[in-house]
C-alpha cells in the first residue's frame, strides 16, 4: 500500500483502499507519462470498442497558435512521415488530470485519425466514453471525472513545470478610427482605404475626425 500523504494530497481524494491503488509510478520526463497515460485509458477505449493507434505524444503548442486557447492538438496518420498519429498537449497545462483530460480528447481525434472534426463520428465515441459538453472543447463528464482522477494518481506527479501562456497579445494597436467631432459617431477604418481619408459623418455631412494610428496605411 501507498503512503496516505500521497493519497490524500491528491485532488480526488481517493483512498488507497477504494481505488485499489498500488503503484505510483515515477516518470523522469512528460512524454513517458503521456505515453503511460494512453495505455491507462487504453482500456476504457476498449470496452467501448475503440482502438487507440500507435500515437506519438508530448508537449507542445497548437499550430493554432496560443491566442486559440487549444490546449491539445491531433494530426492525422496522413500529416505523419511515419504514419502515425501525433497528439500535442499545451505546456500550458500542469494539473495531471487536466492533462488527462485533455489526452482523452485527443485520442478521440486519433481514433478517428482526425477524419471528422467534432462531427457525428466524433461524438458518437465522445459520448460512449462518458465526455461531456460542445464537442470543440469535450471533456469528461460526472461518470469519467473519477476514472480519470484515479488514473492520474496512479500515474504519479506529471514531470512538467506549468508554463504561463499569455492568451493575448499584450500590446493593443492603436487602430485607425474616424470620430465625428459633432455627435461623436466612429467608425473603425480598413487599411486599404485610409488613403481616401475620413469619412463624412451619416448624421452631420461634415468630415469626421481621423483618431488612431492612420500612419502605418
Ligand atoms: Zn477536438
Ligand atoms: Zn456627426
């Protein structure tokens, strides 16, 4: 039996006793504990008739970029020199059950090798295997939160320093704006036409003023 401290540090807050827990694996680096966190839900892929294909699996951002918020990402078979589905989960998560979570998802889009998005296809295994939510942004529903919470303790601590990801750029661009300086009515300008000039103000008939950056036209 484990340690209680372990156990009860845990987020679940399962004992030892009831999850029938005896190994807390130790891993050097994340992507022994992702490729250990498939073959955990492997099983559960299973029973449900799903098989999960060989993927590779690490940490990494979204091709979406980090203004997306993707926290994970799956390539399909057909992206893959070698043929073989590769997921990508966001540094950006650090919580082990999170990041299960997340795998869950992904390995979805692997079962499908990313054929249908989050079509019918995709739902129809999201919702066998207890995912609930949009299907953008499935994620485990009442029944799964405490497999995959338990799973996450018998994977033992995710070796990766939570990254602070800033969702948006910090800079604001002082965009182009006209401004009437009669009744106040703006208007955001396209570059393209900035050129031209200000607009005239469809309440006064009077140029309005141009405000923002109008220089980088
Ligand atoms: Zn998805
Ligand atoms: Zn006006």
């Amino acid at each position: 039996m484990n340690p209680t401290n372990t156990i009860s540090s845990s987020p679940s807050g399962a004992s030892a006793q009831s999850v029938g827990l005896t190994t807390i694996h130790s891993h050097a680096v994340r992507e022994t504990w992702l490729l250990a966190a498939i073959e955990a839900v492997r099983p559960m892929f299973l029973a449900k008739r799903h098989v999960i294909p060989d993927c590779q699996v690490s940490v990494g951002f979204a091709s979406t970029g980090n203004r997306s918020g993707h926290i994970g990402q799956c390539w399909s078979t057909g992206s893959s020199a070698a043929k073989v589905n590769q997921i990508f989960i966001s540094p950006a998560l650090g919580d082990p059950f999170e990041v299960l979570d997340t795998l869950v998802h992904e390995l979805i889009h692997a079962v499908d090798d990313c054929q249908h998005k989050h079509g019918k296809e995709f739902k129809k295994i999201a919702l066998s295997l207890g995912l609930k939510g949009p299907m953008r942004s499935a994620g485990a529903g009442p029944d799964l939160i405490p497999k995959l919470q338990v799973l996450a303790l018998q994977l033992g601590p995710y070796p990766h320093a939570q990254l602070q990801v800033p969702r948006k750029t910090v800079f604001r661009r002082n965009r182009p704006r006209a401004k009437c300086k009669t009744c106040g009515y703006q208007v955001p300008m396209l570059k393209k036409f900035l050129a031209f000039g200000p607009p005239i103000c469809p309440q006064d008939k009077i140029e309005m003023q141009a405000i923002g950056d109008w220089e980088d036209a």
